[in-house]
C-alpha cells in the first residue's frame, strides 16, 4: 500500500510510471482535458490486471459519464473550497441510500482510490502518519522477564518496604539501650481473677470417686452451678462503671493516705524530746491563744470575760492542787539531777514558771476602760509585784492583758544605756532573737526564787555566808523590797544571764516549800553540803594553782558547753561590775576543777615521760637529711668515657689528663628544678611506684574519652557513708529492673504510646531511616590513661 | 524506724576512695564465692534432648522433646515431669507452643505436624493429638506466630500453615537445602527468618508471602533468635563456633561477632530483656553473652553435662535451661551469684550498692581479675589455648604475606566483614 498517502498524480507525467493503472491503459482513450496535465485518472491500485472488463460496451458509457463527473469535480475543486454537491437522483433504482448516495455504481466494485479522495494529505494525514512512522520504528515486544529475576525484583521492593517498617523501631530501641533504667514488665499488667463460675463450668466429674461425691452433693441440694451474684448485684455492678470505681478508689486511697500521713505526723510530734521545740511549740500556742483573745476581747468583750473567768478557774484550781510545785516525784527527782544536768534545771524552771503563771491573778479589765499607761502601774504594783518592768515589756502578755506598754520600754531602754553599757553590750551577744521571751519568763523566775531566797534569808541566815557570790549579791536585792519590781539596773545586769544563778537557787527554794518528808530533807541537805563542800575546795585551790593552769582550766571551760561558757562571766556582773569591767582574767569556779588541775599534772609526767624515752631521736635533722639524699639522687650524673692510655703514657699511678678528662667526661643538662624545692617538710618523689601500678588502671577504659573523666568517675563516692539516703538510692539504682514471677513479654506497639499510633494506622512509618546507617554502637576506643 | 541523724562533712569521711575500693573489692569476691548457678537437673528423658519449649504463660510449666520422639511436660517449681507423650517416631525435630498457651505443636521425624492439648487429658481419655498433618517430606523444625492462629514450618522449603487446614497457606523456597530452622519475629510478627544447610540466612516476609534477603556465611547456621526488644536484630549461632548478631537492615556486616565457644554453636536464645543471650554449644558448655560485647560474660558447664543441643531463657530472666546429649535438662541461674527468694530492703540495698561497686571498679587490675576468674574444663581449656595460638599464627602469616606484597594488595578486612561470603538480594 504504498501508493496511499500519495498525491494525486499527473497522468500526463506519471503515466508510464504507475504500474497497475491497466485499466485506464486497456480502457478508453483520454479524455481531453481542458486543463492539461491535471487530467487524472484514478483507478483502482488492486484493480489489477484480473479485472479487466467485463462488460466492455456497457461499461464503455457509463465510464464516460463518470469520468465527466469526475472531471467537473476536479474542476472545482481547483477553485480552492471544495463543495460537495448533493448527487441528484436522476433516475428511478432499486437501490436507494439513504446516505445520498446515487446508485449509479451500485453495481461496480468500490475503489480505493476513490475513497481516499476527500483525505486532506495535509492537515488530518499529518498524525497518523506520525503514528505510524512510530509504530514503524517499534521494536517487536520484548519477551517477559525470566522468572528468577522477576522473583528478584519483587524480593527487592519487599525487602525495601520491609525494612522500613522495621526501622520504625529505631527509635525506640535506641532510647531503650541509652535509658537509664528499664523496669521489666514495660508493660504491668492487672492481675484479672477468673470468675468461679467459669472455673465449675468448665468442669465435669468424671472419675467414680467424684461422681460419687457429686452425687452425694445433689442429695444434700448444695448450690454447684448457682450465680455467685444475685441479679441485683449484677446489675449494680454494671451501673457502676469501671472508671468511676476507680475513682472512687483513687478517693478513697488518698484518704486514707492523708489521714495516715497526719497519724504519723502526730505520733512523730509527739514523740520529739527536744525540750526546746516543747517550749517553742507551747509558746507559738500561747501566742495564739493570746492573739485570740484580743481579737476575742475586741469583738466579743462577754466572751472574753467569760474566759478570763476561766482562766481565774484554772489559776484557783492550781493554787488548790499546787500541781506544778516541786513536789511531785518527778520534781524531786529533777531536783537531784539539776545540780549537773542543764536540761534539767531548765525544766524545773520552766514548770516553776508553769505554776507562777497559773497562779497569777488576772486582771479583768474592760477595754474602753484602759487608758495606755495607769494599768502599767498597776500591773506592776498589783498584780504582778514580781516580774520585772523590762520582761513586761517585752512580753506583755505575761501581764495578763494584751496591749504592751510602749513608753515604758523607752524609758527602761534609756536606763540600761545609762547604767551598765557594757552588760547592754554582753546581752546583745548573747542574746538570740528568738529567745526573748524565753529570758522574760525566766527573769520572772529569778524574781519570784530571789523572793523566796529573801524569805528564806530571814528564817536562816546561816546559809548567806556560803559562797561570796552569793554575799555579795545579796545587798543589792534587799534595796528592791519584796513587793516592788527591782531597779531596771539590776535587771539589766541580771539580763539573760541569770539562769545558772537561778538554778542553784531552785535546788534551795525547795527546801523552803511547804511541807516535806524526812528523806526529801536529808536528800536535799546532802546535796547542799556536797555544793558547800565543792566550793570550799574550789575557794582553797584557787591561791596554789599557779597562772598558768588557771588560763588553762579558762580554755577548758570554754571548751565545754557553749551557754555555760556564756553564763559563767554573767554570774561575775552580778558579783562585781568593776572586776568585769577592769577585763582581769577571773577564776571560775567549777566543781570539775581541782580535776583539772591534776590531769595537768599527770600531762606534765607523761611528756616528761615521752621526751625521755625518746631523747635521742632528732627526726628533724632526719628528715632533713633524708631529703638531701633524695635530692642528691635526683641529680642527673655525668657519664664518665675517659679511658686511660689512648695517645698519653700508660702505667700504674698516671691519671688521664685534664684535656682527656675535660673532653669525655660528659655533663648532663641539669635537671629541672625539684617541685619540693620551697617546701622543706616535704619529699616529693615523681618515680613510678610499681608495687601501685598494680592496682592501678592502666588503659583508658572504653566508654571515657579523658583520663580525667574517668578519674572524677572514681573519685566520686556512691555509697551511704558519703551520700544522703535520697542520693544513694539514686545513685545505686540497677540499670534493669525485673520482678520475680513475671512474664516478661516481647516489645509491642502497644507498649510505646507513640508507636501505638503509627502503627495502628499503619501507612506512615513515623520514621525513614533505612539508607542511612546507624553509628556504630559497639566500636571500642582505647587510648592509653595516665 | 530508727533515724541516725549523720554528719555528711567530707573531713568526717576520709579516704572514700580507698575505702570504696576495698567494698568492691570484697563485693567482687563475695560475688564469685557465691556464684552456684547451678540449681537442679530434671532427668527422665531416655535420649538426648532434642528441643524444648517455653509456654507462654507458665513460668513454671516448660517442655522439651528427645531424640526418641518423646515430649515431656515439665513443672519447674516442683522439678517434675508432669505428663510424657510418645509423640512422635524418631526424633522429635522441633515444638513450639501456641501463643495462648492452650496447645503446643511438634514435629518429628515421621514426617508429622502434630497439635497436642497442654492439658493433660482427662480421666479416661487417650493421650492423643488434636490434629495431626502428614507431610510429604521432613519437617526440621516449626515456630507459631506470636498473635495469630499462623505457623511455621521448615524443611525443604518454609511452609506457612493455618491451624484450620491441612495444606500450607504457601510455601516460600529460596535455593533447594535443607532448612534447619526457622523463627518468627516477636515484635514484627510478619517477619520470619530460616538458616539453611547451605550456609545461608533467609528473611521472608509473610505479608507478601515472598523472601526477602539472602547473606551467605562461611560456614552453616545452625539457628537463630530475634531479638525481643529490637525488632531488626537477630542472632545466628554458627558452625564456625561464633555467633553472629544482625542488623536485618544492613545484612552485609554483622553487628556484632560473638566468640567464645570453641566449638560449634547449636542453639542461641535471647532473654526477654533483650540485653542477652545465652548460647549452647557442641563444645559442652553454655555461655551467656551481652548483646553488645564480643566475649561471654558467664560460661556453665559441668562434668556430667555433654554436649548442649537446645537452650532457652525463661520469660522473668531469672533462669537458663538447657537440654543436652546425655538426656538431661539443667536449669540455671542467668545470675550466677544471685541470692533467690525475697530479699530485704536492707538487702537489696546492698546488693544494688555491691553491683555498683562493681560496675565503678571493674576497670582495676586485682578487681578484674577475681571478677573474671572462670573454671574451665580441661578440654575446653586446652581447646581455646589451642585456638588462641591457631588464631595468632593466622594473624602473623596474613601480617607477613601483606608485607611482602604490594602496598594496597592485600586490604585490611574486618572481623566482621571476614565472616561474610555474600548478600544475595
């Protein structure tokens, strides 16, 4: 077919040269064309030569009409637009198209020629014949793959997909060899109780022996199969929903947690014997309890009386039961152990303050009553005779009535400045912010016993030459008088300082008590006559004991228990302000002394002892030596080549020459200068002590990259002697965890909540890593340590 | 509780180092004064003990299948045998137990695949299997799927099996050897991996019901385990007497060579913490391995123990069995100086502080030494004396070849990459 995209051709040229054309040839002659060389003819390129005419004469007309027609439509076709005419019937057929096709030909067999007419050779033929030059130059399909390497392929993208749905896992893995701690189970199961039912139903009895029992039971119609919940509880137990039981459980626990979180909290309370934190935690009550009644009093002016009625009821009832009196057991035990026991005394004084306080009078006043300054008087003069204005001040309350006088503590402030400056400045030392008062209550303590002592001095005045402290504080008490507060200038001497004092007076107060039994007495008279006795011996080796030892037996002292250090020079100021004030070292007087003073002795013979014995070792000048022979060592030795003989005279008794000895004898460069140069107590030597190495580490070990960090990792303690219980635990906490008993089941999506999501959806891989590779976990590095 | 009230001032504590050194010292010794792995044996079996397996819900219930095609059931708490099944004849190639722990299967050489209750049977009944598939070859060995009602079974090719049928799901052939073993992934429960008597290793992926990947060792693999807790790491113990851990990712270099054994490795099993395993050798002995450490951290053996054909982790860590020649099954403590039982807190405070005393100290010469102190057997003694100075002559001829050959003729190839033939894809 290779005449089809072909232009029509000129006959008149291509005549000869269109083969197959045989009827056109073998046919009638040609047609004159009016325009020559376009006349066509067109026939039929497979007509060949087997189709020669048939009906030649026929055929002969018909052929001229068609030519005609064709001729016409070349004709008009050359005026540029081509204009199909409908054909016209112009005679009756059988055959009638209805495509408007005339039934001329009808007969005739259809030429292809004919039918490629109205193909436009430029502009519709152009694609097709573009395809077809294209499926000209197609090879022929290639054969399919051979079965191994199709397999190969597939096996590559399935290996490729499967690794990255692998890799998914990196993450997690990497995080799970970096962690610090994996507790296995990862996931902690709850432990689900199979119901019973479900157990019984499944069982049967089998063997005679349990059908035998199984029957005996039916006889006796005990309940096997029943439903172990009425429906009730069924249904109850399906209202409530899993969460809220939960919850309520959750409620519950913390409950109980918190409650017995305070049981524990109150036992511990409880169980504190720090005399101190009682006394703090009673006065923190006590503060309270006053604040409340201010506000009680400004508020509710009834309720307050009602309640300072109250108090009166309690101060009525202890002066009735003289509860806190020193005469109970306890109290007379405490007396025994107050002589040496600090904690003691204090808590002697402090019930004594106890029962001064409950048995003060209160004073009822209405609030619009008081004007600032008259209840001070009256306080001071009235009600509380014994406590001094300066405790008052400070601690108002004590008064028993809120408000704190403002003026007065001026006015007390201005007199201590005046009167003793010095004591100001040794109270201000000693005292602690918090301790305030505490000073306050047992200054009206040291009131209320020097009252007592005053008493007591009348009865028995035997008893003030004892001790000269004791002498000579007396006078200045007496000025006071029983019933008035004492000079603001004795109470600032006396100031905090007072206690030790004061104790000693209330192993004596007591004996002034009511009424005690025989062995109380004799108790107490002993004990007074061992103090005289101690006082005497101190009062006697205060002269023999040479300075010195005196210093000594000072340094001691100030060795010993901080506030008895503190209360010693202020038990002087009330002695003799002057002796303070002149700065002379004075003797303290303490029963432990003449102890002292013959450990000192004993310390004397035993160096004596020692330097005997060892007499004749100087371990300076050895050490001194010891060191120059290590320096002496140090030193870098000259390298001796002189051989004797070479180019000089041989023979016994001839030494090289200086030249020789000058040229070979080589000197070293000097060392560089010893590390111990400046320090002369100490030898450093930096040789290597083999018998150390060892034990010594001598590689760098591989996951450290400096020797100094593996050296902090050594130096550093873990265990409890070293570290808080918190920080041991932590420090010593195993890398895996794992629970006796427990299935330890393989990783799952289930156990990592961000894989959960990525793999239920199952599409995204939350990670890509597959072309890269990971680092290379175990490589070992191994560099020498120092 | 009795609260000390203490002073953490450093001057009140001197020498801390000194001092620490000295405990870890003696925690080391005590360690090694009271490393008795060894618990109990359970004998019974009249053959060599051919494979065991875990039930996956039990921790006291464990089975295990000898060479005369028994399987016996054992309780591990009472050190029992609590039922024995002539499953099969011959040998009983491989079992494994189904996911839910209701049933177990096992193959034999009788060319069966049987399914048998873990219930023993009722009063009465016959101790029968619930299936029994007849195949037309040797089945080696089987492996259930971790969540569905799937298992695995190897042989001439990796036959995949629904419960339900009698016929595989499909079969999966790569090369035409005999496939030793063959595992599935716990954590990518699609994944499967089989060795085969052609020295080769072979991922398949059921999804796609196709092979994945192909390495070729120098010498066969006799099985492999995955990892539980690293869903691409799978450890192949080998003829060679090594084992290999791979990164199923990068299959062209192993991760890690594991060598210690000197003879060939038989079967290898992964605790469930992921961080170990524990290898059974040909050589007599078991040795436990850390994941990311070349050399064993613990080797057992005893006299009486011959050579270890199957070995499994239990499922809390705690204990090692396994199954050897003369027709026992030992168990094992994984620590060998842990003290069994509940331990006080005061107890287990010292413990932790013993341990990591130990871990702080354990670079120190004398430390090292006693922490790393094993009784070996003679023969294996002999044997890895013999193999050092065999490995170093080696060395010394590859040295001496490279320098007398052209520079960059004879190229440095590592260790790792020395056991590898190819990667077939």
């Amino acid at each position: 077919m290779r005449s089809f995209g072909r232009p029509p051709v000129p006959c008149g040229l291509r005549w000869p040269g269109t083969p197959g054309h045989g009827r056109c040839r073998s046919g009638l002659s040609l047609w004159p064309s009016s325009v020559p060389g376009i006349a066509l003819c067109r026939a039929p390129a497979w007509a060949g030569p087997g189709s020669v005419t048939v009906s030649a004469v026929c055929q002969g007309q018909e052929d001229g009409e068609r030519r005609h027609q064709q001729l016409l439509e070349a004709v008009s076709s050359l005026s540029g637009r081509r204009r199909r005419k409908l054909a016209e019937r112009t005679e009756a057929s059988t055959q009638v198209s209805e495509f408007n096709v005339s039934c001329k030909g009808a007969g005739e067999k259809l030429v292809l020629s004919e039918l490629l007419q109205p193909i436009r050779p430029k502009s519709a033929l152009s694609t097709v014949k573009k395809e077809l030059t294209k499926v000209k130059q197609k090879k022929a399909v290639e054969l399919p793959l051979s079965k191994e390497e199709a397999e190969r392929v597939v096996r590559e993208a399935a290996y490729v997909r499967t690794s990255k749905d692998v890799g998914r896992w990196q993450q997690v893995v990497l995080q799970n060899r970096r962690a610090e701690q994996l507790v296995f189970p990862l996931k902690q199961e709850i432990a689900t109780v199979v119901p019973l039912e479900q157990v019984v139903s499944a069982w049967k009895a089998r063997t005679p022996l349990e059908q035998e029992i199984f029957g005996l039971l039916h006889k006796t119609k005990q309940p096997i199969t029943d439903p172990l919940l009425t429906p009730e509880e069924t249904a109850s137990l399906q209202a409530m929903s899993l969460e809220e039981a939960r919850q309520r459980r959750a409620e519950l626990q913390k409950a109980r947690v918190v409650q017995s979180y305070y049981e524990a909290k109150a036992r511990r309370e409880k169980k504190i014997k720090s005399k101190k934190y009682h006394r703090v935690l009673k006065k923190s009550k006590r503060r309270k309890a006053l604040k409340e009644f201010e506000l009680l009093h400004k508020s509710d002016p009834e309720a307050a009386l009602a309640k300072l009625e109250e108090l009166e009821q309690l101060r009525m009832q202890e002066r009735m039961s003289l509860k806190h009196q020193n005469k109970g057991k306890w109290a007379r035990s405490r007396a025994i152990m107050a002589k040496y026991d600090l904690e003691a005394r204090k808590a002697m004084q402090e019930q004594l303050a106890r029962n001064k306080e409950l048995t003060q009078k209160v004073r009822v006043e209405l609030p619009e009553e008081e004007p600032s300054d008259v209840p001070e008087e009256d306080l001071t003069s009235e009600t509380v005779p014994t406590i001094p204005v300066g405790a008052s001040g400070a601690n108002p309350w004590m008064l028993g009535k809120p408000s704190g006088p403002a003026e007065e503590l001026k006015v007390q402030e201005g007199l201590e400045n005046v009167a003793v400056p010095d004591a100001v400045e040794s109270k201000e030392e000693m005292e602690k912010d918090d301790d305030e008062e505490d000073m306050s209550e047992e200054e009206a303590l040291l009131q209320d016993f020097m009252q007592k002592r005053q008493v007591r001095q009348q009865q028995a005045r035997s008893l003030e030459e004892q001790g000269a402290d004791e002498t000579e504080a007396v006078p200045e008490l007496p000025g006071d008088g029983p019933i008035h507060p004492i000079s603001a200038e004795d109470q600032a001497s006396v100031g905090i300082e007072q206690p030790p004092q004061a104790q000693e007076e209330i192993l004596l107060s007591e004996q002034l008590g009511r009424v005690q039994t025989m062995d109380d007495v004799d108790a107490l008279a002993s004990e007074e006559r061992v103090e005289e006795q101690e006082k005497l011996v101190v009062a006697t080796a205060e002269k023999p004991v040479p300075a010195r030892a005196e210093k000594r037996v000072q340094q001691q002292e100030e060795g010993r228990a901080g506030d008895k250090r503190a209360k010693k020079p202020a038990k002087k100021k009330i002695i003799s302000l002057e002796a303070v004030l002149a700065g002379k070292p004075q003797q303290v007087q303490c029963p432990s002394l003449p102890v002292v003073v013959e450990e000192e002795e004993g310390g004397i013979d035993q160096r004596g002892v020692i330097t005997e014995a060892f007499a004749g070792d100087d371990v300076v000048a050895d050490f001194t030596r010891e060191k120059r022979k290590a320096e002496e060592a140090a030193k870098p030795q000259p390298v001796n080549l002189v051989l004797p003989g070479w180019g000089e005279w041989g023979g016994t008794g001839l030494k090289p020459s200086a030249r020789k000895i000058k040229r070979f004898l080589l000197k070293p460069p000097p060392a560089p200068p010893r590390k111990d140069q400046h320090l002369p107590h100490v030898i450093m030597s930096e040789r290597r002590n083999i018998h150390a190495a060892a034990h010594q580490v001598s590689e760098l070990p591989f996951p450290f990259e400096r020797h100094q960090q593996f050296e902090q990792s050594i130096r550093t303690p873990v265990g409890a002697t070293w570290n808080t219980q918190r920080a041991f635990q932590k420090l010593t906490t195993p890398r895996i965890i794992t629970r006796s008993g427990h299935i330890i089941k393989p990783l799952s999506a289930e156990d990592v909540p961000d894989m959960a999501t990525t793999a239920g959806t199952g599409a995204k891989p939350a990670l890509e890593i597959v072309p890269q590779r990971p680092e290379p976990p175990l490589c070992r590095r191994r560099r020498r340590a120092r | 509780e009795l609260m000390i009230p203490r002073n953490y001032d450093p001057a009140l504590h001197p020498f801390e180092v000194p001092r620490e050194y000295t405990r870890a010292l003696n925690a080391t010794k005590l360690e090694r004064v009271f490393a008795k792995p060894f618990l109990s044996s359970l004998d019974g079996h009249r053959d060599g003990v051919n494979c065991m397996a875990k039930h996956p819900k039990s921790l006291s219930t464990v089975l295990s299948g000898a060479c005369d095609g028994e399987v016996k059931i054992w309780n591990l708490t009472k050190r029992q045998c609590v039922r024995t099944i002539q499953a099969h004849e011959g040998f009983v190639r491989g079992m494994c137990a189904r996911f839910c722990g209701t049933s177990f299967f096992t193959v034999g050489d009788d060319k069966t695949v049987k399914q048998w209750k873990m219930e023993s049977p009722e009063y009465g009944e016959e101790e029968e299997p619930i299936h029994t598939i007849l195949g037309k070859t040797v089945y080696t060995g089987i492996d259930h799927h971790w969540k569905e009602a799937v298992f695995a079974t190897c042989g001439h090719q990796v036959d995949i099996w629904d419960e339900q049928r009698t016929s595989p799901m499909c079969s999966l052939t790569w090369g035409f050897d005999s496939i030793s073993s063959v595992k599935f992934n716990p954590i990518e429960t699609y994944l499967l991996g089989s060795c085969a008597s052609d020295r080769n290793i072979v991922l398949y992926d059921m999804r796609k019901s196709t092979p994945l990947k192909k390495v070729i060792l120098n010498m066969r693999t006799n099985t492999l385990c995955w990892n539980p807790m690293e869903a691409f790491v799978f450890t192949a113990a080998n003829e060679d007497y090594n084992l290999y851990s791979f990164d199923m990712r990068f299959l062209e270099s192993p991760m890690m060579v594991h060598m210690d054994h000197v003879s060939a490795v038989l079967d290898v099993d992964y605790s469930p913490t992921g961080k170990e395993f524990v290898s059974a050798s040909f050589d007599k002995s078991i040795r436990i391995f850390p994941v990311d450490k070349g050399h064993s951290r613990e080797v057992y053996h005893t006299k009486r123990m011959q050579h270890v054909i199957t070995v499994k982790w239990t499922s809390d860590n705690k204990y090692i069995l396994c199954g050897s020649d003369e027709m026992n099954i030992r168990l094992w403590k994984a620590n060998a100086s842990e003290k069994l039982g509940v331990l006080a807190p005061r107890e287990k405070a010292a413990m932790n502080y013993n341990q990591k005393l130990k871990e702080k100290f354990q670079y120190h010469p004398k430390i090292r030494r006693i922490a790393q102190h094993r009784h070996l057997p003679k023969s294996i003694f002999c044997q890895i004396k013999e193999q050092r100075i065999m490995r170093e002559a080696r060395r010394r001829k590859e040295l001496n070849r490279r320098k007398h050959s052209k520079p960059g003729s004879m190229p440095f190839v590592s260790e790792r990459k020395k056991h590898i033939v190819a990667v077939v894809k």
